[in-house]
C-alpha cells in the first residue's frame, strides 16, 4: 500500500506505512540489513522534498545502509519487498529511477534546504 501511495505522489500517507515497514523489517532483518535500503531511501526522500528535519538523519541512515550493501562480497535484496532484483541493478533502475538516484536527490533537496533556511540562495 504505501508504494501505491507513492507512486500516486501521496508521501504524508505512505510515510505511517513506510515506518511501519521500517520497524518490522528492522525486527525481522536487522539495522543495516539490505532489505530496509529502498524504505530509508523513500522516507528520506519524502523527508526532503518536504523540507523536514527528519530528511538529514534519515538520509545519513541510508547512506550506512547502502555502504554495508555494496561492502558485501554477495549482496542480497529481498525482492519482495521492494520489488526489487536481487542484485546491484536495483540502485540504478526502477520506476522514478533507481533507488542511488532516489538517495542523490534526497541530499541535493536537503542541502537546498539547508541553504534556503540559512538564508544562502545560490
């Protein structure tokens, strides 16, 4: 469900269920398990685009998770719960891209928030 949510563009819906999600595969996997990478990536992101504080640390999160991931010598992604290969591809590919370019866009929103609230436009 909360994919449909953001695939409709509807983040402050998806967001309960997204941490919800979080907190059970967080249970079932672990902190810095694979599988929670494209859930961090999406609160991150919706965090971000909406100018909240939350953005920053939940991206940090993400950035872990993803260098834990590429550490791996045999990365493993749960394909059903993102839907997702269960290889490297899926940081690159996917519907509004792949879940790296996700993370980058949540930093560049970030930092023009940072910027923004600091008063630096440029």
């Amino acid at each position: 469900m909360a994919q449909v949510y953001l695939d409709c563009g509807d983040f402050s819906r998806a967001e309960p269920l997204l941490r919800r999600l979080l907190s059970i595969c967080e249970t079932v996997y672990g902190d810095d398990a694979a599988a929670l990478l494209w859930i961090l990536i999406e609160l991150a992101n919706g965090y971000a685009h909406g100018g909240s504080a939350k953005a920053e640390p939940m991206m940090e999160r993400s950035f872990d998770v993803l260098r834990t991931f590429l550490d791996a010598k045999r990365p493993v992604l749960r394909s059903e719960i993102g839907e997702s290969p269960g290889s490297k591809e899926v940081l690159f590919a996917g519907i509004g891209g792949g879940s790296l370019e996700k993370l980058v866009r949540a930093s560049e929103a970030v930092r023009r928030n940072t910027r923004m609230r600091w008063g630096a436009y440029g």
